[in-house]
C-alpha cells in the first residue's frame, strides 16, 4: 500500500492541457472543453492547448480550425499550436493525439484529453505524480480479440513488452485472475500524462509505428486499427515508470472530468452535475453563437433535446449495455452524432 503523503496544492507543478482539434466536430468540442475548464476551474495556472494538424498530403481536405473558431477559442484562453502528420492522418486520425505532442513545449508536465471530455471540477487541485505516468481505465474489453486455438491474452501482450524490452510481470493485475482482460494492463486513451510530452511523444510514436510495421508473431491475427493507440500506450507508460492510476486520481472520469463522447449518451446517463456544467458553460452568447452552428448541440443543448433523452432513463438503474441505451434513443428519434 502506498503510503506516501499526498502533495500539497502549493506544492504540485503547473502543467499543460492538450487536445487535439481540427475543422469539423472536434472544433465544437473543444469549445465546449475550454468554456468547462474555465467555469470549473478558473485558478487553472498552466497553459491549455489544442494542437492542430496542417494541411498535408495527409489529409485529403485542409484539416484547419475555421477562423470564427479560432477566434472563440483564443477569448476562452486556449493557445492553438500547429503541428505535422509525418505517419498518420486522415488514414488514422487517432495518430493525432501522438505526434501532437511532439509540438508541445519540452519538459514541460502535460496531461492530454480527448475533445469530447468536460471539466466538471478543480483539475488543478488534482495530485499528478508526473513522474509516473498514467492513463483512463474508462475501458472495455476491446483489444486483443482472442480466438480459438490462438494465442491467449497472457501471450499477446507478453510478445509486446518482451518486443520493447520492458517488465511485463511487473503490469500484471495480480487481483484478476489468468487470462481474465483485466489482469493485463489496458488504457483508453482519452486521457493520459507525463513529465515531458515530447520524450513521451517521441516514445509513443516509436512503439506504434513498430507495432504497426513490425508486429510480434503472437499479433499476427489481430485488428491493429482504431486500436493502435490503446495498444502502445501501456507499454509507453510501463516505460517510463508508471502504470494503473491510484485512487489519487479517482476525480478523473469520476467528479473532476467527464469523457462524455457523444451527447445523448452524456444526457441518458451523466449526473446532473456533469449536464449542469454542460448547460452553464454554453450559455453565454459568445459561446452560444459557436456552439449553435454544430446540429447535435444545437439541437440537444440548446433546442431541449437532452433534457427530452434524459426524461427516458433512470440514472439509478440504466441498461448495463450501452447499445440497449442506444437503441431506445434511437427508438424515439433522438439519436444524433
């Protein structure tokens, strides 16, 4: 048990925000991140930023935030930082959230979300340890798919830390029991931090593009793709030190964070605390006038839409599959994305 005392507020570093945004849904997401990071933590010290790719021969159109946009995010205190698709794109746009990172100030703590995540309490107050990085345990059993007579969870990811040289006993949930997908170390990666975004940046890239052009034999069947991201990124945090979160960090997807993904799932099922945010943060007419030019927000947030989902769902006894929550939204004619 680890019994070391928790760090003072006055004590813990400042550190960057990064999201990654570009023209299109992502550009109204971040608006709405940024407007919920200032109303839910106005003492917030540290810069955030939301990386932006560049035109390329990567991206089949110019993947640039609308100046209107960039105009809103910049009164919202955000800082766009521009950065280049070398091995991603288009062709797999999670590779953004990698090679963003390459872009950011060197040595300098950061913690990465996704766009389609709320700020919903004193993030700043949150007791980081940068030294040991972590990442969302918001997961479900994705990756690796196991098949008959293949290669088993324990030898799959064996192959993958045996690749990169790194301790692969030491990632084990011992709790879980053998070959249950818990007892082995899986992140979503909607959020994750380290001491210096270009060194983890630099890593993450690296073990991807080998799990991509070089896989072990024990990978030999499986889907590398939208996964390669969650697939590298235990294996970067497992490099530098880190591993599971500890209850320190509870506040994120719990009361401090929301990764709330597509937003009549976020009214059927978030608390009332997460749509009070949601609602407030997107009052303001400056926000408002952004927000409303994006359907499924205009039309849940501000057209009564949500509040119309939310009516259909008990917050205390919800469907335990997600696709059954889905379906009655979709029953009713309110599904939207």
């Amino acid at each position: 048990m680890n019994t070391a005392p928790r760090k003072s507020a006055k004590s813990r570093p400042d550190f960057n925000i990064v999201i990654v945004a570009q023209v299109g849904r992502l550009s109204y997401e971040a608006v709405l991140f940024a407007a919920t990071l200032r109303q839910s933590d106005p003492d917030f010290r540290g810069r955030l930023f939301v990386a932006e790719p560049q035109p390329s021969d990567r991206w089949p159109n110019d993947p640039r935030i609308k100046p209107h946009i960039r105009d809103a995010l910049d009164a919202l205190g955000a800082e766009i930082i521009p950065f280049e698709n070398h091995h991603f794109g288009h062709s797999y746009p999670n590779g953004n959230k990698i090679e963003a990172l390459l872009a950011l100030p060197e040595g300098e703590p950061f913690v990465f979300f996704d766009t389609d995540t709320v700020i919903t309490g004193k993030l700043s107050d949150m007791a980081f340890d940068f030294d040991r990085p972590s990442a969302s345990m918001k997961r479900e059993d994705t990756w690796p798919k196991i098949e008959l007579y293949g290669p088993g969870y324990g030898e799959t990811w064996k192959s993958l830390y045996d690749k990169f040289g790194l301790d692969y006993a030491a990632s084990l949930d011992l709790d879980q029991p053998d070959e249950y997908w818990q007892r082995y170390m899986y992140f979503n990666a909607g959020w994750f931090f380290g001491a210096c975004p270009r060194a983890f940046g630099q890593r993450f890239l690296d073990y991807a593009l080998a799990i991509r052009d070089d896989r072990p034999e024990a990978l030999v069947c499986q889907e590398l793709f939208p996964w390669l991201d969650q697939i590298a990124l235990p294996l970067v945090v497992s490099s530098f030190g880190g591993g599971r979160p500890g209850p320190e960090l509870d506040g994120l997807d719990g009361n401090v964070t929301c990764h709330w993904r597509v937003l009549p799932l976020a009214y059927a099922r978030e608390s009332d605390h997460v749509i009070d945010v949601i609602e407030t943060a997107t009052a303001p007419n400056k926000v408002k006038k952004i927000l409303k030019e994006y359907d499924p927000m205009k039309r849940m947030i501000y057209q009564g839409r949500g509040q119309k989902v939310r009516a259909l769902f008990d917050r205390d006894a919800l469907p335990r599959r997600e696709q059954k929550i889905r379906n009655q939204i979709k029953r009713e004619g309110f599904w939207m994305r």
